[in-house]
C-alpha cells in the first residue's frame, strides 16, 4: 500500500508510517465511523515522488447485536496515468 513493502509496516507505528497530518485526518475518520457513519474519502499523497490518489470506504464494523465494535476499511489506488 501506498508504494511500501508490507515488512515497512510490520513493527511500526502510524505516527512512523504516515505524516502527522495523515495521521491526525485518519483518527477523525475512524471517529466518524465509530459513531456508525460510513466515510468515503479520496486522498493525494506523494509516494516516491510521484503523486498518487487512493479512494478509501471506511464502515463500521458490528457485533450480532448491532454494536459498533470496530472499523473495516477498504482502499484503492485510483491515480489515472
């Protein structure tokens, strides 16, 4: 994801993955979707230089009893080259 090798996370935290500004706009967003919204985001980001645009759907994750117990993301890069 986003141009990184999955051993570049492994270990890692957020804040030393992504900037403190991507960080601080995901924490919102999973806020949102704590609260039961599902949120839809496009987002710009530079990887190796190159602009790339990922499109991200974020749910809530429910129990049987219809709780909120997390959040279930899906992303995509949609960059047109």
């Amino acid at each position: 994801m986003f141009g990184l090798s999955p051993e570049s996370f492994v270990g890692r935290t957020d804040g030393e993955v992504f900037s403190a500004e991507s960080q601080r706009r995901s924490l919102e967003w999973d806020e949102r979707v704590l609260q039961g919204e599902t949120v839809t985001q496009e987002l710009r980001t530079a990887v190796e230089d190159v602009e790339r645009t990922y499109s991200t759907v974020r749910t809530p994750l429910r129990s049987a009893d219809g709780s909120v117990i997390g959040v279930c993301g899906v992303t995509q890069e949609v960059t047109q080259l």
